[in-house]
C-alpha cells in the first residue's frame, strides 16, 4: 500500500541548501545553519563511485531531499520506465527524507529538452498529470512532492487556476507540493498579478518544502519586466519578503537555497542559508 503520509517528516524546519560537489569539504567543515542537502536525481543515476562515497558521508551529517528535473511529468506521452526504474533505485540506495519533482514537461517523442515547459491547466491536463503522479508513487512506493512552475504565459485554454489546479492534483493523488517562492514571485511579475495573493490560494496545508532562489531580470518586446529564473544570483529582497509572508501563514518549514548556475564559493552560499535561517527564527 502506497504510504502518502509526508515524507518529509525527517527534513527539518531548518535551511537547507542545493549540494554541489566543490562544496562537500566547506559543508562538512563548515556548514553554518545548513541542516539539509538536496540533489538533483538524475545526477546520482549511475552505479557508484566518488558522488555516492561523497553523498553517503554527507548523508551521515545532513538530511537529505532528491529532486528530480527529467521525469516529464506533465507531458503527453507516457512516463519513461527506464528513467523512472533508476529513480526507483536511487531511492532504495538513498532513503531520502523528501523526493519532489515539477509541474512541467521536458520530453517530445525521444527528444530530451533541458527546460521545464509549462502546460495549459485543463481537465485533459488534470487528467494525465494525476496519472503520471500516481505511476511515480506507486513505483516508489512514497508520496512525492510537485513543485510549481516559474511563467512566462498563459495558455487561453486554460480553464483552471494554477492554484486550484495544484490543490486537485492534491485531493486526487495524496501528493504534497514544494513551493518555490521565488517562482512565485517570477510569475506573478511576468504574468501580472500578485504574488501575496498567489500564496493566500495555495494549499499550504499540503506544503512539504520552500524553495528560493536568485533570478535574472530583463524585459519583454513592450518594455514590461521579464524575469528568467536562473538560479545562478543571490536572492533579491523581495523574494526574501515573500518567503517571509509565506511562513508567516505556513508556520516553520524546511527551506532550500537554489544557486545551480556560477556556483559561487561556500561563504557566499552560506551567508544565503543564514538569511533563510534569520526567516525561520520567528516561527520556530
């Protein structure tokens, strides 16, 4: 029987940080507030060698949190069951507190696209993304957490909210949802609207996990804001207050510094968990 209790019960309500393998000495050294790890799944697929030695000793200090980016979860075609028996294998090996992965789609055919797409939210879309959710947890045999988009559109045919849309998936499949806040505050600046409201609609009661992350700003063919999520800068103040607003209304979670791009030295990306920590402090 598929368990759909929160599998982050074993993440802390602490800040946590993206592993990157310059950083495992400082980590293990020096890690500051940091009190859990996340990694990228698809980077762990192989049968061993230093990133699993690494991951293992790390595992011994931090919690840990996979994420997955190749899934395609929202696509049209059927799951990939080879991806997804090494996902399954990387959780037996790994046992990790949390696994999450996007509300997007990265895959036509056998083409492989290094983004995360965006879908329009519609009972045919409700449909196959539910599907696709309950594949996963029944393989893995856990609840997984979905992660909202970063927008740069909306699709017409939408008939759905991309809130009322996460909470159905929710209600229908057991998931738990991951929210990044700094995709928040990326779409509601692309697409108009107001991030605060976005987070009173969210079903916060099914959050396992908080993102943030840094950003590039530029704009679009009218001159109007753009911004592109990077993770490859600090994160800007306003994503800082919005994090703030949001754990004021969720109470302490776990919180995760995204910074995958120009990966800076451990002190920079410390000073950023210490921030998140500062946020915390309130609602512990």
């Amino acid at each position: 029987m598929l368990d759909t209790s929160p599998q982050n019960d074993r993440l802390p309500s602490a800040p946590g940080v993206g592993y990157k393998p310059q950083h495992f000495n400082d980590l293990m050294q020096t890690p500051g507030p940091v009190s859990w790890i996340e990694v990228h799944a698809e980077n762990y697929m192989g049968e061993g060698g230093r990133p699993h030695a690494q991951l293992r000793a790390l595992q011994e200090r931090f919690a840990l949190s996979v994420h997955g980016v190749g899934l395609s979860i929202g696509g049209q075609e059927p799951l990939d069951t080879e991806h997804l028996d090494r996902l399954h294998i990387l959780i037996e090996r790994t046992s990790p507190a949390s696994f999450s992965e996007h509300l997007a789609w990265s895959t036509h055919g056998a083409e492989f696209m290094n983004d995360l797409l965006p879908l329009p939210y519609t009972d045919t879309t409700l449909d196959h993304v539910a599907s696709h959710i309950t594949q996963v947890q029944d393989k893995l045999g856990r609840q997984m957490l979905l992660e909202n988009p970063s927008s740069y559109l909306a699709f017409e045919e939408s008939t759905w909210s991309e809130t009322d849309f996460l909470s159905e998936l929710v209600k229908r499949t057991g998931c738990g949802l991951l929210l990044d806040v700094n995709n928040v505050f990326i779409s509601a600046t692309n697409l108009g609207y107001s991030p605060q409201s976005y987070v009173d609609a969210y079903p916060l009661h099914a959050v396992g996990e908080i993102h943030v992350g840094g950003h590039d700003e530029d704009s679009d063919d009218q001159g109007a804001p753009l911004l592109i999520d990077s993770h490859g800068k600090p994160v800007v103040d306003p994503v800082w207050a919005l994090l703030d607003y949001t754990l004021r209304k969720t109470g302490s979670r776990p919180v995760l510094v995204e910074w995958d791009n120009d990966v800076p030295d451990w002190p920079v990306l410390r000073a950023e968990a210490e921030r998140a920590a500062k946020a915390l402090q309130p609602v512990q």
